[in-house]
C-alpha cells in the first residue's frame, strides 16, 4: 500500500525557450526543474500551482491559462510515498520570473535544456511536453538517480 500525495510541477514556456528552476534547498536540491510543490489540505490542484509558481518565482498565472499537460507517478525502493505529480504548462503569465529562497530561474531553449542536472525522468518524458503531446508516466526509482523501472503512455485527454 502507497502513502498517495499530489504535488504540481509548472513549466512557463514559449515556441524557443521554456523556464526552469534551480532548486536551492529540500528535495530535489540543485537539480533544474519545473515549479511546484505539495498541494496542501483545502486546496485545489490548480490553486497549488497556482500558488507555488508565485512563491517560487513571483511570477502571477490565471487559472484558465494553465494547461494540465501531464501526469506522473513515482516511487522509490524501500519508501511507501508514491507521488503524484500533476503537470501544467502555462505560455500566458504576469511578471518577470525572479530568484526567491527556494528557485534561481532560467530560461533555456529546448536543445539546451540541462538533463545532466535534472531528475533523470524528465529526460525521458520531456519529449512529450515539448512536442505538445499529453503523457502519462510512472517511474520506480532506486535512491535518487536510478530509474529501476518506467512506463510512458501518451494520452488522449488528461
Ligand atoms: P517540494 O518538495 O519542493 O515539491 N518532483 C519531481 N519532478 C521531476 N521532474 N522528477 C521527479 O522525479 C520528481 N519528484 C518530485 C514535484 C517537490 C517538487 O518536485 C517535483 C514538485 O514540483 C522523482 O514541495
């Protein structure tokens, strides 16, 4: 049996570049990422990216601007943690993408995009992302940077 908890992850993104954070601290510290976090109790999914992207970045999106283009699950040997991590894409935002204590951001180009210093999943699914096609993926990993299994679907509608 999983402990189920779902999280956001959020990637601001154009037709050349997409924005990516370096975490500064907790998990997944130094690594690039997307923005997001746990979505708290009394709170919708939206909302929670909503909320996590401003923290992390101060960068403002509309509800209606965020698109769900994503849904990942992963576990981890030996943890009873699965999380559920809900992906958004967002083109449309306010503000300029700041450093706060918890993200330094950068714009990458898409052949740029740093995987060597990532999750060693988003090598594997970003593919999707960047050619607009709806995933769904589950990763079972050993530690934090062995990837004992995986399945990747693309889907119709999310
Ligand atoms: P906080 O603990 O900072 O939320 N996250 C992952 N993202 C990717 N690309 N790969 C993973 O592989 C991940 N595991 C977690 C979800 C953690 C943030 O990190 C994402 C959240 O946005 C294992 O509150």
């Amino acid at each position: 049996m999983f402990l189920k908890k779902v999280y956001t992850l959020v990637f601001l993104r154009n037709e050349t570049q997409i924005l990516l954070g370096l975490k500064k601290r907790g998990f997944g510290v130094n690594k690039w990422n997307g923005f997001g976090g746990k979505v708290e109790q009394n709170e919708t999914i939206i909302d929670a990216a909503i909320r996590e992207l401003k923290e992390e970045c101060c960068v403002v999106v509309n509800k209606c601007d965020l698109k769900n283009i994503g849904h990942l699950e992963f576990t981890f040997e030996g943890d009873s943690l699965l999380m559920d991590v809900r992906v958004f894409s967002a083109s449309n935002y306010q503000g300029v993408p700041v450093e706060t204590e918890e993200m330094a951001p950068k714009w990458y180009g898409y052949d740029e995009v740093p995987f060597d210093n990532m999750w060693p999943d988003d090598r594997i699914w970003f593919p999707y992302m960047v050619k607009n096609k709806l995933f769904f993926g589950k990763f079972h990993y050993k530690g934090f940077d062995t990837i004992l299994n995986y399945e990747l679907q693309e889907l119709k509608s999310m």
